[in-house]
C-alpha cells in the first residue's frame, strides 16, 4: 500500500518539477464551475440531488508537451436525509465537500492525434458516507484524433484501492445553429477488473466487468463577457447494476440529468 501511494506522489512531483523548468510567462490559468442535477460519475449515480463541481488549474507548456496541474471538487449543495436521497457526505450538512481530487496530466501532439497521460488522487475529507477509507490512485492514458466524429480513446487503471481498469470511448460533433452551436456527444464506458472482488480488501465500482453504460449528451455553449457557459443534458443508458442504482429502492435502465458549466481561462505572458 505504502508503494502505490509513494508511486503516486512521485508522478505528481515529476508533473511538479516540469512546471519549475517552464517559463512563467507562458503558463494559462483556468478555472470551471458546474451545477448539476446530480453527481454522476462514469455511469454511477453518487449523489442524487443538485450539486457544484469546482476545478481549477494551471497548465504551461514544456518543449513539446504540455503539463497541467489541476484540482477538482465536489460539493453537496444540500441536506440531503430524506428517505428519496442520497449522498457521498451522507447528507448531514449543506455545502459540504464530499470529495476531492488532485490532477497532473502530460500531453503531447503526435501527428493527427494527441497523447495524455496522468495521475488522478480521489479524497473523501467526511466521517460519514464515502470516508477516507475509499481514498484511491489512478493513472490514465489517452489518444484523441482529429478526425471526422473527434474520436477518443482513454484507459484508467486504479492502482491503489481496486486495482483495475476502466476504459471509455467517445466521439463528438458540433453543429452550427446561427451563432451558437450543438455540440452532440457519445460515451461508452467498460469496466475490466474494476468488478467485485474476491479480496476484501480491494474495493469495486461496478457489479460486473463489461459494459456500464453509454452517455448521450447536447450542449450549446456560449460565452458572456469573459465567461464560457455550457448548459448540457445528459441521457443515460445503464448496462451494469451500479449504474442502474438512480435513486434509493429504485433501479433504472436510463436517466436523464444535466445542468451547466461556466468556464474561465487566462494566459500569463505575451506567449499563450
């Protein structure tokens, strides 16, 4: 246990160490706030009523990669004890942050395509709900092309508390609609090893390995001064047991959820 998380600090201060190399001058500094009808998380329902998702961060170029440190939050905006709810805080209080999660990534262009790869921490601060027991590594890979439909490959591994994997394809399209435009999306999610395990020990998000769920998604972004705001609708199609789990007592082969995202971004320097 005390080398995968020494494995996962070494990654962030490898992140760490490029970023005192690059110029100042040349970093970006970005920060997103989004409200949602609920928290779902690769097909799983988490918390089932309105929460905020802020994340901030710096990104800056080094040689032909790009690095970028970020840190992501979610926030249950209410007191969530009634008998139809559920919450990772265990709802005991509004405004509480039930989880937390450090970021790095490196990605480098490679022909039509772009590489990433990276760390993610996953911190739970309550005593109740999801604790500091479901604290977690991962590490991921990523391709995206430019091509028609935008493809996207990812693979995230948990290293630390399930010890194994998730992988997500997707594509994209945006159509113009006079000054705006639809961005249409699609996301397939599998899990392979992050199944229930025979060791008690290791934890599990998903009840089977296979297929979890598929996301569809409309989004019309638009900006408002120096703000970019994204209002999005997702439609679930739930393929695993967890990501059937909508609401306490209930189970769902869908689920619809959306709400929106305000975005900011800054370059420091003459040279973004």
């Amino acid at each position: 246990m005390l080398r995968r998380k020494l494995l996962g600090a070494a990654l962030v201060t490898v992140a760490v160490s490029a970023a005192a190399r690059t110029a100042r001058a040349q970093a970006t500094v970005g920060a997103d706030l989004s409200l949602f009808s609920g928290y779902v998380w690769r097909g799983i329902s988490v918390t089932n009523r309105p929460v905020g998702q802020p994340n901030a961060y710096v990104a800056f170029p080094a040689g032909n990669a790009s690095v970028t440190l970020g840190g992501w939050a979610n926030v249950d905006l209410g007191r969530y004890d009634d008998a139809d709810d559920f919450s990772q805080s265990g709802g005991v209080s509004s405004f509480n942050v039930s989880e937390f999660d450090p970021w790095a990534e490196v990605s480098v262009p490679a022909g039509k395509a772009t590489l990433a790869g990276g760390v993610i921490g996953y911190v739970f601060p309550n005593d109740f709900g999801a604790t500091d027991a479901f604290n977690t590594w991962e590490v991921y890979g990523k391709v995206g092309l430019s091509a028609p439909l935008s493809p996207k490959l990812a693979v995230y591994y948990d290293f630390d508390k399930v010890n194994g994997a998730y992988i997500e394809g997707s594509v994209a399209h945006s159509l113009p609609l006079g000054s705006v435009s639809l961005n249409l999306g699609a996301l397939a999610g599998l899990s392979a090893g992050q199944a229930e395990a025979d060791d008690p020990d290791e934890l599990n998000n998903y009840f089977e390995n296979g297929f979890t769920h598929l996301d569809l998604s409309a989004g019309v972004p638009f900006t408002a001064g120096i703000f970019s705001i994204t209002p999005v609708v997702h439609f679930l199609v739930n393929g695993d047991e967890v990501t059937k789990f909508t609401s306490p007592g209930d189970e769902s082969d869908v689920k619809l959820w959306g709400g929106l995202t305000i975005s900011w971004a800054r370059a420091l320097g003459a040279t973004p």
